[in-house]
C-alpha cells in the first residue's frame, strides 16, 4: 500500500462519524423530491466532494433525478476528481460516466462563458469548502454568481458544513483594494461561513441582484467539527488529506507567499513547515516556551518530493494539534514568521505582494518590518476580526 493510499484511508476511517445527523444541500433536495429544480435545464458546478450522504455523486443524483435536466459539469481547481496539483491549469473534457460536458472554470477561464450558461434555467453549486479565505472554491463560486446574475439565471447553492467549525473567526478581513482570485471576499481569512452564507453575504454586498436560492442543510450546528456530522469524507484537494491539514491552513498557507515550505511533497502537508536553512530546535523550543493554547511542536526532518525544496533535505516543525477548539493557526503563523525575522532575517523572504493577498492588508506588512512582536501584530489584527464579527450575523442560516 502506498502512502497516498494509507493517507487517504486514514482521513475517510477517520471523519466518519455518526454523532449527529447532518444532511446537506444535496439530501435535502432529495428528500424534497427535487422539487426546487423540476422542469428546469441545468449545470451543476462541482467536483469529488459533491456528493450525498451514501456517497453518491451529486452528478449522478441530478443525472437520474426526475423532471430535472442536467446538461453541463463545470469544475474548479484540482479538476473533477480533485487529483489536478494546486496551481495546474485544467483542460475541459466530457464525463465518461453521463456523456456530460465537463467545462474547466480553471484553465482558460476561471468564468462560466456564455457557451457554458446557453440554454441553462439555473447554476447547481455544490462543493466541499473548508473554510479559508483563500481556498479557491468559493472564489469560483462567486464567478459563476456574478455571471449568473448577468445572464438571468438562477443560482442554487446546496449548502455544505464547514469544517472546521463556523464559530471561529481568525485573521484579518480582506481590504476592499485587494482583488485576486485567491483573495475575493471581503471576510477575515477563517470566515466560519458555509458556501450558501458566503453566496449570501456576496450577493447583497455587492448588490448583483442574482436569483439566489439556498438548499439548506438540516441538523446542522455552528459548533460542529466534520467528523461530527456523520457525512462521509473526501479529502478536498491533494494536500488537504485529514481534518487537522484544513484545521491548520489558515495560518500555516500564509507561508505560500514565502521562501518557507508548508510541506507539500511530505506525508504531512500543513502540519508541517521546513526550509533546509531553518535553525528548527532553537525554533522549536521557542514556539514550545510561549504555550500556544490548543498545540505543540517537535523538530522533525523532511525531504519534499515536491513544490519548493523538492528533493532537498529540510530541517523542519511538526505542527500537533491537541486541542482543536483552542488553537489559532493565524496566531501559530505570525508567531513562527516573527521567529523567522529573529533567527533568519536573511534567510527567510516573504513575497510581500503575495502576502499582503493571504494575509489581506498592508498592515501586516508594515508592522512586521517595523518590529512589531508577534502579540501586537496580533491585537492590530483582532480589530479588523471584531468590526466584521459584528456585521456577520446579519448572513448567517444557522
């Protein structure tokens, strides 16, 4: 057995819980006969995740569903099985399985085009988030609505959980000069809103006017981690294999925009940094010394067989989580980058025009290069996390 393999059964074994439950987006229309979708022409906008509690495709539910015409597949990043390696463009293609279109929204396009919506009634979405400002998916999402709404069509979410909990906000919130595909919505970089909330705060925030309507899920709780859903788990990209990876990547994916690895190419991507110029046991130590609640750190080597550092032997950081309602992995970031500063001011170089996208301001930035400690970068940022904790209950469903 391989390590993919043994990691990949490790994270399904793992998040499939029966605690509570849950149905999402996909379940409920079943349960409602489809009723919201009958007589009408559509396209579905998915991936691997897209499916209902029996592990069904969401594809082949609305394929087989009765009244309901499904002709068009569109997908994001990492393709429609979710095995295309971050970054690679995807060509569009047909599935073998219906005959479908299936149209790449990340190849030469990130847009629905006028051939993708040509004689749709509605835009099905239905996608596994996790959370993340600057995880792709809902970037996508709020494409395909802007177009919607430019063409008249409706737009239906079939809502999902978030898995990492939607009660836990962190990181700044993006600022309105920021325009990217990784940096789009206008919310704090783990934002604890479910694709529909997010289709939500989008459409009426920026005023598109879009025929949205939301499957909501049932039994659902803002408090609920995904393995205590009951829903089964796929890994949602290549390198978001376990619960902890999508727990830790609103801080630990910061150092994308760095000369830092996040651990692509090792077994434990997310869950560890290294660089091969990286002092780890004086690192270490430290980051052990300032009891960050909710985890804790050990010096393990690595040798990536990908991304930054392929091939090159890193002496790098385990990233354990102990407590996972107590952690902050924006707070782990700063803390680790501000270490950086101290024991590899020349070693360690941020891109800061990519980080100021991750991060989403120039604040960072400029309190970093003045010297600012890691905790006053911290409560600079905690202000910018309260002004929209105060605006979000306004788009909650849950």
């Amino acid at each position: 057995m391989n390590l993919a393999t043994t990691f990949l059964l490790l994270s399904v074994a793992g998040f499939c819980s029966t605690k509570t439950n849950v149905l999402t987006g996909i379940d409920v229309l079943q349960q409602e006969g489809f009723a919201p979708l009958k007589g009408k022409r559509i396209g579905v906008i998915t991936n691997h995740t897209g499916i209902d509690r029996d592990g069904k495709s969401t594809v082949q539910v609305l394929f087989s569903a009765p009244g309901v015409k499904l002709s068009t597949i569109l997908t994001p990043e990492h393709g429609f099985s979710g095995a295309v390696p971050h970054g690679e463009k995807i060509e569009s293609s047909s599935d073998p399985a219906t005959g479908l279109p299936v149209y790449s929204l990340y190849g030469k396009t990130k847009r629905p085009t006028s051939e993708m919506l040509a004689q749709l009634d509605a835009l099905v979405f239905d996608i596994q988030d996790i959370g993340t400002r600057f995880y792709t998916y809902l970037t996508t999402m709020a494409y395909a609505l802007e177009e919607a709404a430019k063409s008249g069509i409706e737009f239906i979410v079939l809502d999902r959980p978030v898995p990492i909990t939607g009660s836990i906000l962190e990181g700044p919130a993006l600022d309105p000069s920021i325009q990217h595909f990784t940096a789009h919505y206008q919310v704090p970089i783990r934002h604890g809103m479910t694709p529909a909330e997010i289709a939500t705060f989008y459409n009426e925030t920026k005023g598109l006017k879009a025929k949205l309507s939301v499957i909501r899920m049932r039994g659902w709780k803002r408090e609920l981690w995904f393995d205590e859903t009951g829903l089964p788990w796929n890994p949602t990209s290549p390198n978001i294999r376990t619960l902890e990876a999508a727990l830790l990547y609103p801080g630990v994916g910061c150092f994308e925009s760095t000369n830092f690895s996040v651990g692509r190419g090792t077994p434990t991507p997310f869950s560890w940094v290294g660089a091969p110029w990286l002092k780890a046991k004086k690192v270490t130590q430290r980051l052990n010394s300032l009891r960050l609640p909710g985890v804790k750190f050990s010096r393990q080597k690595q040798t990536p067989n990908d991304d930054i550092y392929k091939g090159k032997t890193c002496d790098g950081i385990r990233i354990e989580v102990t407590d996972r309602n107590a952690v902050r992995p924006f707070d782990i970031f700063v803390h680790i980058a501000c270490l950086l500063r101290e024991y590899h001011p020349k070693e360690f170089e941020p891109r800061w025009e990519e980080v100021r996208r991750m991060v989403g301001n120039d604040e960072f930035k400029n309190l970093y290069l003045e010297g600012k400690t890691a905790q006053e970068i911290l409560s600079q940022v905690q202000k910018s996390v309260d002004s929209f904790s105060a605006l979000r209950p306004k788009y909650l469903l849950y």
